[in-house]
C-alpha cells in the first residue's frame, strides 16, 4: 500500500561526552514530539559543556514546531552549562533558521564533527 507520509525518525549516540541525535524526515507539528523525548533524554545525559548536537542533514522539511523544539531544548542545555547544536546542510533546513536569524543561536554547523569541536564545548572525552 503506498502512502504519502514520509518517514520520521530519531537515533542517538554518546560521542565522548556530547549526545548527537540523527533526524530524519519531516520535522512538524506531527513529528515534533517524538523528536521533543529524544531531545529530553539527550539533554539528561549530557553535562556541562557537552553539547547535544541535533543532525539535521536529513530532514526534508523544517517547520515551525520543529524549530520552537530546537529552541525549548537549546534553553534545557543552557539552564545546565551546556549547549545545543545544530548540523544542517540543506535549503529545507537553513533557509527558515536563517530568515528568524536562529544560525548562530542554534550553533549551526555544516557537519557533526564541526559541531563536536565548537569553541567552549568539549565533546570529545
């Protein structure tokens, strides 16, 4: 049977002391939640200056519940001495974070790996 909904999930990983959370699919008011837990678990585990780093290369659409999550979790690190950051490559992704100007808020980075070696953040263990 075909259906028109794309596929949405979440994996996650301990890299060093940091938590990267892969996102793939649609990230809106019908995926929010599901990536709203995997944020919560990644932001419980980390600790000061390790970041939670959110791989959004995948994800085909950005709207704004996505984002108002990204946000709500950013606020979570920040309140424990930490950080989110966000790994984004496609149009789908930067164009809306670049029009409310979240890029730098967001930490936005190009790959994982840039994200891992923010200044202040210590990812890697």
């Amino acid at each position: 049977m075909y259906t028109d909904e794309v596929p949405f999930h979440t994996t996650s990983e301990t890299v060093g002391a940091a938590v990267v959370v892969h996102v793939t699919g649609e990230l809106d008011l019908a995926t929010a939640d599901e990536l709203s837990d995997c944020l919560r678990g990644a932001v419980r585990s980390v600790g000061p200056l390790a970041p939670v780093v959110v791989d959004l290369t995948a994800v085909d659409f950005l709207g704004a519940c996505g984002i108002g999550v990204l946000l709500d979790h950013q606020d979570m690190c920040l309140s424990k001495g930490s950080a989110l950051m966000v790994v984004a490559t496609t149009p789908a992704v930067l164009r809306p974070l670049q029009v409310l100007e979240l890029t730098e808020l967001l930490g936005v980075r190009s790959c994982v790996p840039d994200a891992l070696e923010a200044p202040g953040m210590s990812g890697r263990a």
